[in-house]
C-alpha cells in the first residue's frame, strides 16, 4: 500500500471507526430507556392494584390492559411481559440501576430467581464477566451459585 492509499485506508478506519462507537451508544442508551421504562411500568401497576400487598391479585387488570397496550404497541406488552415488568419492579430496587449493564434478557432470566442472595451473585457475575444472556442461562442451569455456596462451607 503507498502513503496515499494507507492514508485513504486510515481515513476510512476512522470513520467505522466512529460509527462502531455510536451504534454502541445508541444500544446503550435504548437498554437504558427500556429498562427504566419497564420498571415504571410495573410500579404504575402495582400502584394501579392497590400495592405490593395487593399487587398479586391484579392480574385481571394486567390481562385487560395487556390487550390494549398489545393491539396498540406490540406483543412486547402481552400479559406475559407486564407481569414481568410487575416483577422486576418488585424485584429490583431503583436504586441499584443495571440498566448500563443488563438487558431485557437478563433480567426476564434473573426473575424467577426469588432467592435476593442467589439472584445478586448472578447478577455481580453478569457484570463483572459481561456475560451474554445465554451465558447466564448457563451459569443458572449449572447451579454456580450453589457450587460456590458448598465450596465455602
């Protein structure tokens, strides 16, 4: 390659370069408005049902809201999906904010896990090893926290 063309190519690897950044931070700041918009949702229907104390019994509500919001906006507000959002409010305190380092994905994987212990290992190991979603589903399904918990004892 001549001065030239290495100096056309550098130009060229710039701007990908550029780009790779930005399509990163558009990612980035799309994961962060549907994070926090999904946990607003399920505090709006919690709050709608009356509470936490009264939150479980206001599926009726989610399951005619669902509806609405489905021929509206999309499957992404089925009754599944706002019962997850209900969950991950109830689940997931504001104040600890894992939208820069979680997804969706994750965090539907993360819900089932009642455990508070069990269910922040796995998500201190999401984020310090930047696991995928299928990583996580890996490290769920092979017990790890259980494994760590029985090599301490």
């Amino acid at each position: 390659m001549n001065t030239k063309e290495k100096e056309y190519f550098l130009e060229i690897e710039n701007y990908i370069k550029k780009n790779e950044i930005n399509k990163r931070a558009i990612v980035s700041e799309e994961n962060h408005s549907t994070l926090n918009t999904y946990w607003n949702i399920g505090r709006l229907l919690i709050e709608a049902q009356g509470g936490k104390s009264r939150a479980k019994y206001g599926n009726e509500l989610i399951k005619t809201w669902s509806k609405d919001f489905t021929v509206k906006y999309g499957k992404g507000y089925n009754q599944t999906n706002l019962k997850n959002m209900r969950s991950y409010y109830l689940l997931i305190p504001k104040s600890r904010s894992l939208s820069d380092q979680l997804t969706w994905t994750h965090i539907r994987y993360l819900l089932p896990v009642k455990d508070e212990n069990k269910r922040n290992y796995y998500i201190n190991l999401c984020i310090k090893k930047n696991l995928t979603s299928r990583e996580l589903i890996k490290e769920i399904k092979s017990n790890s926290y259980e494994r760590l918990i029985n090599l301490l004892k």
